[in-house]
C-alpha cells in the first residue's frame, strides 16, 4: 500500500516535470513567433546607416583614434546618452546644429508649382536632423559626445583621426554624392525635393488641425487624441508596438508620423533605422507608387 502511494507520488513528479517541461517549450515557441515577424523591423546594423568600422556599405569609418568605433558604435552618430541638443528635436541627438536664425534652407521651389496650397515653412527639427549629414556642410563624424569616456564638446567636434571609405577627407558627404548613382547629398537648395516642412493636407480649414483637412486630395491623418497625428503606412504588423490606451489602431512604426505643427518632415517617409528599401516606413516601400499614394489621393 504504501509502495504504491510511493509510486503515485513519483508519477505525480514526472508528471509536472513534464508539465513544465511542455510550459517552458511552449513558453520559447510562443518568443519565437513574437520575435521572427520584428526581425525585418531591425538591423541597422546592415543598413547604409551603419556608419561605424562594421559598416557594410560604400560609406563608413575605417580608423579613429578613439577605441570606440573598433567596438562597431552605430547609434552614436546620430545619438547619445548623455548631453545631447536639445535644439534639434530629434531623440538624444549627438550632432551640433547649423548657426541660429541663419536661413540656411531654399524650401521648395512654389514658383515652379501653381498648385500648392501648403506654406512651406523650411525644414523642421527632424529634417534638420537629417539634414546635418545629408546637406553636406557637416562633418558626419561631428558629435557632441564620442564614444567612451571623455570627448565631450557641447557644441559637437569632429572625432580624432577619422577616416573614411566614401567620404570627403573633411567627413562631408561629397558634392558629387557618395554614391554617383544616389541622389544621397540633397544640399541646402532645397527646391528641387519633394517639400517639407509644410502642413499636411495644405487646404486645411483649422491650421494645424489635419483632422480637419479641406483638401479631398488626402487622406484623414490618424490621431491618439493627445496632438500626436500620423498617417497609416499599411496594415498592422505583428510585434510593432501599439498603445494599448489606444482603442483605435495605434502608432506603428510603418505608419507616416507627423511632427511638430503636424508637418511632413523627412522622418515621416523614412524611418532612419528600417531595412526597408531607402529606409521607407512603408512596408513594400515604394512598389507601385505605394508610398506616394499612401497621402496623395491620384
Ligand atoms: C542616421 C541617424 C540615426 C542612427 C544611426 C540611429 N538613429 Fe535612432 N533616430 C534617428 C532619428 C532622426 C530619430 C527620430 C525619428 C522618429 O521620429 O522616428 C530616431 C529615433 C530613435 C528612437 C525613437 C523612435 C523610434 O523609432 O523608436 C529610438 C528608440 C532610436 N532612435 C534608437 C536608436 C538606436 C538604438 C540606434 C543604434 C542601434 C539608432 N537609433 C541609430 C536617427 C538615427
Ligand atoms: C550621421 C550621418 C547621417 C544622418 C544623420 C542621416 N543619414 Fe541618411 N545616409 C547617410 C549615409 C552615409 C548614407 C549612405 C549614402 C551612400 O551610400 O551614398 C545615407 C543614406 C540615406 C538614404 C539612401 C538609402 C539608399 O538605399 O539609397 C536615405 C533615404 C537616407 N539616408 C535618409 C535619411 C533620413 C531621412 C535621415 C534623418 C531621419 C538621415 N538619412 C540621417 C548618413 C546619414
Ligand atoms: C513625401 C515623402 C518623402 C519625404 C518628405 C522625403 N523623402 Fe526621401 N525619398 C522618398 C521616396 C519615396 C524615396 C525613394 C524613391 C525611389 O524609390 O526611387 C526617397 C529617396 C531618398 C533618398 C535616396 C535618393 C535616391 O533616389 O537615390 C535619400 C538620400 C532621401 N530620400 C533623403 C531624404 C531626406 C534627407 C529628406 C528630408 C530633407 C527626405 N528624403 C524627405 C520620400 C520622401
Ligand atoms: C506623408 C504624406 C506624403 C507622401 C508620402 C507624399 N507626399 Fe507629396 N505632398 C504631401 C503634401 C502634404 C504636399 C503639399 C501639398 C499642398 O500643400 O498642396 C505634397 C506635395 C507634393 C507635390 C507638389 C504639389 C504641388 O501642388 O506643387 C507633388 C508633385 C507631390 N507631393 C508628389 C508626391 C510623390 C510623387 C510622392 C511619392 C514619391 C509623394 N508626393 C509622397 C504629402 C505627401
């Protein structure tokens, strides 16, 4: 009797020991299935934007002097921790900004356009941030804090002993693009862009109100209700981020967001950490004018 309570007992402790052996597989299946569909979400590190010693593309660092781009740095030539500017409403932003008040941007040629509605009112925070590499005037390895400890230079410095595979000597992207085949130098003439800095849906009744857009040639912009509006890029993608206080659908990353005074700027096509192609947010990119048609109504 009580060598078969014994045995109970034992097959009760296989028992669960299988149980949460079975929890634990399940557990690890069910990170596998939330991890696998982010993956395309990241990877910078293979991107045009890997700017470090581990860089895979035409443009990034070969030597320094400092020991922390041998360690492969990526987001710190746009980011840091610590002592970023604040000026430039970009996130943690590592990189000095051009001179106050100089009007350093020719926006969008309206002459050559009898049909914008919108004022452009020259490129906001983030396509100034943008704008620091791709206008040509900044040395890309300019940074207000380099990697390790020390190199603090509030107003940004360039980084000792830098060399680079594609660009300038000085670290500019070159006039004639890094690349002869990408148009990846836009300047500070503007003109010939696509516009930013402007309002979306130009004919708006209230300004800065997309909600309330008069011009049927774009969409409703998405809102959470607390000023922050954005376009949808496309149907929901599984592991993205969306509010939970949301009831709608809420911010994803492959949605177009909107900044400051609900402007498009740079950032709202592109997103500067996708692998997409050309770092769009939109999932397929720009196959079948996809992008443009995601806000112009054709
Ligand atoms: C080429 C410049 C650049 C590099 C390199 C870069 N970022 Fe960013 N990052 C930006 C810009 C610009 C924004 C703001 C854009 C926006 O509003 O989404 C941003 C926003 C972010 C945000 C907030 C918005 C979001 O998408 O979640 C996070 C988090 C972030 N970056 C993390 C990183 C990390 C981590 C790295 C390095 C692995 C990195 N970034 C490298 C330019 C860069
Ligand atoms: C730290 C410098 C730096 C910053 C800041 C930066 N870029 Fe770039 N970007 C580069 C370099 C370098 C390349 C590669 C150019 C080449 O290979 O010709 C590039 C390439 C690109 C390309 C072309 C990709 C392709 O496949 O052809 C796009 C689009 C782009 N950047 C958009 C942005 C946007 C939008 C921002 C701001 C959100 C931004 N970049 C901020 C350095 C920068
Ligand atoms: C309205 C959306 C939109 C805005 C705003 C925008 N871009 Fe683009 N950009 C695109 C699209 C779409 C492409 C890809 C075109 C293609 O597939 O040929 C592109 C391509 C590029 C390229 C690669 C160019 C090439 O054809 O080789 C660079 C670099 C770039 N953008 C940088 C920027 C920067 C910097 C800003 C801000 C000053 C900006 N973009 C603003 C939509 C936009
Ligand atoms: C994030 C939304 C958005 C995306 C994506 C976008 N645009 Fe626009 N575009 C606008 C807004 C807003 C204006 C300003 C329109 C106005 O005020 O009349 C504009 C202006 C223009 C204009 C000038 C209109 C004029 O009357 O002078 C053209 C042309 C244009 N876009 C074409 C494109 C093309 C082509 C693409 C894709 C490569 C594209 N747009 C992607 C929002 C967008």
């Amino acid at each position: 009797m009580r060598l078969f309570h014994k045995h109970i007992v034992w097959a009760f402790f296989f028992a669960s020991l299988s149980m949460v052996a079975t929890q634990i597989q399940a557990q690890a299946q069910a990170q596998g299935q939330v991890l696998a569909p982010q993956t395309p979400q990241r990877g910078i590190a293979a991107s045009k934007h890997n700017l470090s010693t581990t860089g895979l593309h035409t443009n990034h660092l070969i030597g320094e002097a400092s020991s922390g781009f041998g360690q492969g740095e990526i987001c710190i030539f746009c980011h840091t921790p610590h002592g970023a500017n604040t000026s430039i409403a970009a996130p943690i932003w590592n990189k000095g900004s051009p001179t106050p008040g100089v009007a350093l941007y020719q926006s969008y040629a309206v002459t050559n356009s009898a049909t914008m509605d919108s004022t452009t009112v020259g490129p906001g925070s983030i396509s100034r941030a943008c704008l620091t590499c791709h206008d040509g005037t900044q040395a890309m390895d300019n940074m207000i804090n380099a990697p390790g400890s020390g190199g603090f230079a509030p107003g940004g410095a360039r980084l000792a002993g830098a060399v680079w595979t594609g660009a300038l000597a000085d670290g500019l992207m070159p006039g004639g693009n890094l690349n002869p085949t990408i148009v990846t130098m836009l300047g500070t003439d503007l003109r010939n862009d696509h516009p930013v800095g402007m309002n979306f849906c130009g004919g708006s009744l209230t300004p800065n109100v997309p909600g309330n857009c008069a011009d049927n040639d774009f969409p409703l912009a998405h809102t959470n209700g607390a000023g922050r509006f954005w376009i949808e890029g496309g149907a929901a993608v599984a592991g993205v981020q969306t509010p939970s206080s949301l009831s709608g659908p809420g911010f994803q990353k492959t949605d177009l967001p909107l900044y400051a005074t609900n402007q498009v700027e740079c950032a709202t096509c592109h997103d500067p950490h996708s692998t997409e192609r050309t770092f769009l947010r939109r999932v397929g990119a720009n196959n079948n004018s996809g992008m443009c048609l995601t806000c112009h109504a054709k």
